[in-house]
C-alpha cells in the first residue's frame, strides 16, 4: 500500500481535487478552483522569485479590485497583492535565515530615507485613532517597498531587467487603454462616461489618467533606444494608444503632470545648474505670494466647468476654483486634512485613516455637491496633504525626504553619466517619476498597485544605477597596481 500511495500521489491528490472542486461548485463555490494556481506561484515564489515578479509586474494593469467587485467590501486588488503579501512573508523568512541583505543598497540614502518613513508609519500605527486600518495600510505600504524597492533592486542589477520591467508593464497598459478606448467610442468620447470607462481595470478617470502619464515618458524610453529599432512600429501603435487614452480620460492632473515633466526635461537637456534652477523656483514663490490675493481674484473670475467635452475648455477649467465641483471638492478635502492635523499634528490619526475620519471636519462653506460624509469618493487627494491628517508632521517630513533624495541622486546621476542606454534610462525614469509627483499633489494612488508598482520601482532603478555609477568611479580613481 505505501508503494502504491508514493508511485500515485499525484493522481491520488488530482482526483480528490476533482472530487472537491465538483462538491464546491454544486455548491455554487468557485474559489477552490484557484486552489492549483496559488500552488503553483507558491513554488514559484521559493524556488524563482525573480519570475513571479515579472507574474506581478505582468497582471498589475489588468489587477481587479475587489472593493469594487462587490466583495464583502474588502478593498484587496487580484491578483496582485495576495502574490505581494506572499512575496512579502517569503522574503521575511529569507531575511530572518540569511540574517543579511544587499548591505550597498541598505547604506544608499534611498533607502535610509524610505526605512525612516516606514518607521514613522510603524510608530503612528501604534497610535492609531483606527489600529485595523492602519495595520492594513503599514503591510499594503510594505509589501510594496519590500517588492519593488528592495527585491526590485536586486532584479535591477542587470540593465536587461529594467528593459524587461517596462515592456511587461507597459504592454498590458496598452491593452486597457484600447479596450478602454473602444469602449469609450461606443459613447462619442462623451466626458460623462470617461469617469468610468476604463472600469474594471481601473477605478476610475483620474488614477486611469495618472498611470498613462506616468508610464509615458518610459515608452518614449523604449522608443528612444537603438536596440529597439526593428520593434518601432509595434512602439508606436502603443503610443499612439497611451496618448489617446491620455486625452481622452478627461484627467486634467494627467495633463498638467506631463507639462511638468516635459518641463524638467528641459533641466536636464539644457543641462541648467542647480542654483538656477532653485533661485528660479524661489522667485516665482516670492512673486506668487506677493500677488497671491490678485492671482485669487483672477482664478474666481474663471467659471469654465470640467463637464465640458470641449478639450479646449476642459482645460480651462483647471484654474476655476470657483463653480467646478471637481476643484473645489479637492480644496475641501485639502481644508480638513489641515483642519486634522492641527488637531493632530505630531502623530496624526493613523496611517489610511483619513477617509474615515474627515467627514466632521469639513466646513459648510467648502461643501459641495459632490461632497459626501461616507468616505468613498477618493481620499485626501493629495500624497503630501494627506500624511500630515494621517501621520502629522512627520509623515510628509519623511515622504518628501525620499523625494528630495530621488531628484538630489538622479540629476547627479545623470550628469556623470557618458551618453548611452544608462543614461537615457535614467532620464525617462526622471521623467516619469516627476509625471507622478505632480499628479501627487493633486491625487493620491500610493494606496493602489498600479501606481505603487512603477513608483517603488522607478525608485529602486535610480538607487540601483547609482550604486553602479559610484562603484565604477572608485575604480577609476584607485591607483593602478605597479
């Protein structure tokens, strides 16, 4: 008999999958179907990580999330952050039996700054006005920073993989944003049904519009580089495709973000020094404050609204801070963000508590009509704003400290850099990390997959490159043995 169970296991164990399975689904139970296949990524996430990364950068894009799916309200995105968390214990467990990890990229700047937000997030989700909440937002953030910044990092030793984490993101982007246009066109590109379009892949107009512009500049990327010269007509239908879907999500953030990055492009092509630049920024502050109540007063005049399927006019909506519901929904949620901090201004409410705290502190005066007290309809809308309602002071501090240390290495980076792929990489992955931080003043999706994935990543590449760049300058510059 034991001869025989060790010779059969396999087909022992498929028949009483078989068996099971046609119980559950008599029973209108679908899940043990997905039973296989969570094996399957188990193993392969022990014995190759590296693959089930390329699995989780592959399905990002195509990820559904389960909140909107009606599932229990559970706001979880398939099948990305289960394979994350799994990715996440596997590699706790690695940490704890190796006791070591890549000691150059764990002395980086980068990542120093990223290890003190997460714990500043860790202490403020002790003191959590909401610890369930938080504890949910501390792993989400993990997972991701573990996944694509620290493993990411490893991957992105090798340039072929940075190439390879484009590609597989950027072609199932490609995909939604055809479906999403063809699906749009049974509409006439109208504004209304462009909120929702995209769905199920995307929640809605403003994150769809975000991601587009924030993987634009890494297609330009692709296209720019020789060795993808045969592919070109292949990358230019996919341009073609982010650009429709661009205009045509209707996000006026996604707009202003590639004007920006395009902006900074000119820094780096120009090749414009620091001071310039700084004292340039600090002028027009001065001047802004200076004339603040004017700049105001010709704001209000604007009454364009975003409702307009005008593109023309929809862009001059962006400036009305005065009748366009859009706009001023934002200013209300920025109000009771600072209203909470004031309250809070140390440790904040606890980190992902603000859609469920804010709702007493919004002021009748910046109600509107699509101001609701449920906490659904987006978050702070801010990824600077919303930090300092959920994790006071320090928990913008710590963000725009990794922030400042991204822009302080790369534009070194980039400078030190002989012209080739190197340094083009580093360019568009400037740019598309810029396209996000704008949009990150006005939005935030760091709580999504799509957005975190490319962030943590794009991240991971500079800090990568970095450390290369440094090591290759040390040798230049030891003396030669005699």
């Amino acid at each position: 008999m034991d001869s025989y169970l060790k010779s059969n296991w396999v087909l022992i164990l498929s028949f009483l999958f078989i068996m099971t399975n046609t119980a559950l689904i008599a029973l209108e139970q679908y899940w043990f179907a997905a039973v296989p296949f969570a094996l399957a990524l188990l193993m392969l996430a022990f014995v190759a990580t590296d693959k089930l990364m390329w699995v989780i950068v592959f399905t990002t894009p195509l990820s559904l999330n389960l909140e909107e799916l009606e599932f229990g309200g559970i706001g979880m995105f398939l099948p990305t952050e289960p394979l994350l968390f799994g990715v996440l214990i596997i590699f706790s467990l690695k940490l704890l039996y190796d006791r070591t990890f890549d000691k150059e990229v764990l002395k980086h700047p980068l990542s120093i700054a990223i290890l003190i937000n997460l714990s500043w997030l860790f202490i403020t989700t002790l003191t959590s006005t909401m610890p369930i909440v938080s504890i949910k937002f501390l792993l989400a953030r993990s997972w991701f920073v573990v996944a694509f910044f620290y493993i990411g990092s490893q991957l992105f030793k090798k340039e072929q993989n940075i190439r390879t984490f484009f590609w597989l993101y950027l072609i199932p982007l490609t995909g939604v944003a055809i479906y999403t246009f063809i699906h749009h066109s049974l509409y006439s590109f109208e504004e209304r049904p462009a909120h929702w379009v995209m769905q199920p892949f995307f929640k809605d107009h403003t994150v769809y519009g975000a991601v587009l512009a924030m993987m634009f500049p890494t297609l330009l990327c692709l296209i720019s580089l020789k060795r993808y010269r045969r592919f070109r007509p292949i990358l230019v239908i996919m341009l073609t495709a982010l650009s429709l879907g661009i205009i045509f999500s209707y996000g006026r953030a996604a707009w202003i973000s590639l004007v920006a990055a395009f902006a900074v492009s000119l820094i780096f092509l120009l090749r414009l020094k620091t001071s310039f630049v700084l004292s340039s920024a600090g002028f027009l502050a001065i001047v802004a404050g200076i004339f603040w109540s004017d700049i105001v007063d010709v704001l209000e005049e604007n009454k364009q609204d975003s409702t307009s399927e005008n593109l023309t006019e929809h862009v001059q909506s962006i400036t009305n801070i005065s009748t366009d519901a859009s706009n001023l929904e934002r200013i209300n949620r920025w109000n009771s963000a600072i209203e909470m901090f004031e309250r809070k201004p140390i440790f904040g409410w606890g980190p992902g508590t603000y859609a469920f705290q804010y709702a007493p502190f919004q002021s009748s005066e910046d109600l509107t009509i699509i101001s609701t007290n449920a906490g659904d309809m987006g978050n702070a809308h801010s990824e600077f704003i919303g930090p300092l309602a959920e994790a006071g002071v320090f928990g913008t501090l710590t963000f725009a400290l990794i922030i400042i240390l991204f822009y302080v290495r790369a534009s070194k980076l980039y400078f030190r850099l002989p012209k080739g792929e190197k340094r083009t990489i580093v360019f568009y992955t400037i740019l598309a990390f810029t396209s996000y931080i704008i949009n990150g003043t006005l939005n935030n999706f760091l709580d999504t997959d799509k957005a975190s994935v490319p962030f943590w990543a794009f991240i991971a590449i500079i800090t990568v490159l970095d450390l290369q760049n440094n090591k290759q300058l040390k040798q230049e510059t030891q003396p030669q043995a005699a």
